[in-house]
C-alpha cells in the first residue's frame, strides 16, 4: 500500500504541485509586471513630478496615460463598465509658469474638483524671469478625491516643488489642506 501511494504521489502528486506553482508565479509576477509598466507609464507621462506609488494607490495597480491636451499629464484607471473593463481618464495634472508678478504668497487655491498649488521663487533672476508656478492637479470623470482627503492638494504641492526646483525657482508652500 505504502509503495502504490509512493508511486502516486510522484506520478501524479508531484506533476499537480508543480504546475500549482508555476500558476501561483505567473499570477505574482502578472500584478507586479503589471505595477512596474504603470509606474514608469506615470513617471514619464508626468515628467516625474508626481509619485507613480501615489496615484497607484488611489487609482489602482493598472494605470496608464491617455492624450495629454492642454495638460502636462492625463492618467487613466482601469474601471469596469457593464462587465467590461476599460481605461476611463481620472486625474490630470496642468503646469504654467508666470513671469508676471502676482500678488500674494505661495498658497493652495480649490475647487470643487481641483488643487492648484502657487508656488513663488523668492529670486526671479534666479529662475531665468519665472515669478511664479501654478500645478493644478484635476480630478478628470469619476475621479479620486471623494474618499482621499487631502489626495490632490499633496499631489500639486509634490509636483509644484519638483518643478519649481527643476526651474531654478527657490519656493516653498505650506503644508497641503487635508480638505
């Protein structure tokens, strides 16, 4: 009996572990191939100004970017739509530069479905003119923001920093509103 189970476990038992395996491996790797080509699909849609991990988080492990238009930067999330699933765009991301004075401090400015982070250079001559950065970070269709407080305001005032650093524009902002 013992010889007969011996014999069964390596006929049979031992060919079904394998392919378990190898199924189980091919999942793993799917979800993380699958969040390496998202990230580097964020990171170079955005110019790297936003965190890939970030929007990762709130939009989903599958997010890619779709035709940018008048932003810097359009992503889109997987969402399933009547059992079908499909790319729907929830976040964009919009950069403009000043060399015109503008009145008042760095500061957040919102609306109903928008962040737009100001950030000032403290020297102009510095930043080749810039006087000033706008991010605005927009939800786009059936966005985030409804459930992450503060999610866009952190994301304008990350971007807003790397960029104005990019510019040789020494700015600094308050602490994102969590509202």
């Amino acid at each position: 009996m013992s010889q007969s189970r011996g014999r069964w476990l390596l006929g049979v038992g031992m060919p079904v572990v394998l392919v378990a395996a190898g199924v189980a491996a091919w999942f793993v790797y799917d979800r993380y191939g699958e969040r390496a080509t998202s990230r580097s699909e964020i990171t170079a849609a955005c110019r790297g100004l936003v965190d890939p991990d970030e929007v990762m988080r709130v939009g989903g492990n599958t997010v890619d970017a779709g035709p940018a238009g008048v932003h810097l930067c359009v992503l889109r999330r997987a969402v399933t739509f009547e059992g079908q699933q499909e790319m729907a765009e929830f976040l964009s991301l919009t950069v403009t530069s000043s060399k015109d004075a503008e009145p008042g401090d760095s500061r957040f400015e919102q609306g109903p479905r928008s962040v737009t982070a100001v950030a000032k250079c403290a020297d102009p001559t510095a930043s080749g003119a810039v006087t000033s950065l706008r991010v605005t970070a927009a939800t786009e269709g059936d966005g985030p923001g409804r459930g992450e407080p503060g999610f866009l305001a952190g994301l304008a005032r990350g971007a807003a920093l790397r960029v104005a650093a990019e510019a040789g524009c020494a700015a600094t902002l308050p602490a994102a509103p969590k509202s």
